[in-house]
C-alpha cells in the first residue's frame, strides 16, 4: 500500500512539475542566443517566475518520493510503474496547457498504458 502511495507521488509530482515548469517557460519566452548578458537576464527572469519555481518544487518533491520508494521495492516495479507519468503530462498539457495532441501520440498512451499494466502484472 505504502509503495502504490509513494509511486502515485512520484507520477504525479512529476508530472504536476513538468506541466508548471512548461507553463512557466512559456512566459519566460523562447531562449535563442549566446549572449551572456541576455543569459543571465532570462535566468532571472526564469528564478522569479512562480510557475517555474512551484514546477521544480513538485519536481523535488517527485525525486524524494521516488528515492524513498526505491529504498525498499524493487527497480523492476518502480521505474516501470512511473512511466504512467507520460499520461498523466500528456492529459495535464491537452487541458492546461491546451496543447494538440495527434491520434498517433493518443495511440502510443495507449500503448504506455498497456505495457505498465503487463508489467504490474504478479
């Protein structure tokens, strides 16, 4: 029980995070030069955006969850288990983010869902 809670953390802080910190990488605007001076610039901007920062504190509080369950079940389960993260960012991209997400990319969800569920299988 303890290890589906702390797998279900790990799915859904990552993949919580990664939509955050798209969102907030969207607002930062396209990175597109070299130039030192503008580098450091956008890196501000990007440490004061909310979005980004509330984006990587799901994503650490992802990492931790997936560090302490790996402390006692087996990689075999855990990283497999994970992968449910794809669908789960996929869903939160279609309806926060508003992205377009083409039947081939619904197809391979599909897919993803079916090869955890094999593999969750005793």
């Amino acid at each position: 029980m303890m290890t589906t809670l702390m797998i279900a953390l790990v799915v859904l802080g990552g993949s919580i995070g990664d939509v955050f910190i798209t969102k907030g990488m969207k607002q930062v605007g396209e990175i597109a030069t070299l130039n030192a001076r503008e580098l450091l610039r956008i890196a501000g901007r990007t440490l004061t955006n909310r979005w980004f920062l509330v984006g990587v504190l799901f994503m650490a509080l992802s990492f931790f969850s997936f560090l302490a369950v790996l402390s006692w079940a087996d990689l075999s389960l855990v990283l497999p288990a994970t992968s449910i993260s794809f669908v789960i960012t996929t869903i939160g991209a279609k309806l926060y983010l508003q992205e377009k997400i083409s039947p081939v990319r619904w197809a391979g969800i599909v897919l993803v869902c079916v090869g955890v569920a094999l593999i969750s299988l005793p």
